[in-house]
C-alpha cells in the first residue's frame, strides 16, 4: 500500500487558507489514506488543531484545521452540492463532513 502524500509545509500557508489534501503517492482512491495508523493523530498534533475532514472525492480527502469557526452543516452542504454536480457517481465517497478529535483519536460526524 503506498504511503500517504503529505506536504506540512505550515510556515509558508496563511492560516486563514490552511486547506490540506490528503491522498496516496498515485492519487487513485487515495480518500483511503485516512486509515493508515497514526497519520491524522499526528498531522492534528502537528497543526495543533483537531480536524475537519471533507470528502471530496474516492481519491482524496481535504483537512481543515479547527482554529477557524468552521460550521459544519454549511460544509456538508458544500460537500452535497459538488458531489450532485461536479463528480461522477463513482468518485462520490460521502455527502458527510467527519470530524478528527486529537483528544478522543476519533473520527466522527
């Protein structure tokens, strides 16, 4: 299984545009990436955020630092409104936002 393709390069990212896409090495089905054993625990520690994380697509997934007020029904619905318009059906991985808690090292939504 490949690794997961991480750029932390947080000195040069405003924080007000601190947006992360998390996927594999190929960029095919690499949503996956979000299993692998401690790459959000530690993604989170290192921005020192819990994280928000927005499905948008099987191939990837977009983290969201939870140091900005975020509403996360408003996210969901961008979530609904791209996958009925911009995706094919077989990309579609969720209509859902999921949320990471470096507290509880869980994913929820």
């Amino acid at each position: 299984m490949d690794n997961p393709t991480i750029n932390l390069d947080l000195d040069s990212m405003p924080e007000e545009s601190a947006m992360y896409v998390l996927t594999n090495k190929i960029k095919l089905y690499g949503a996956c990436c979000i299993l692998y054993k401690n790459l959000l625990e530690g993604f989170a520690k290192n921005l020192g955020s819990d994280l928000y994380i927005i499905p948008s697509s099987v191939h990837e997934v977009l983290l969201l630092p939870n140091n900005m007020e975020y509403d996360k029904e408003y996210l969901s619905e961008l979530v609904k409104e791209v996958n009925s318009s911009d995706l094919s059906t077989e990309d579609i991985l969720s209509d859902h936002v999921y949320y990471y808690s470096r507290k509880d090292d869980a994913i929820t939504y």
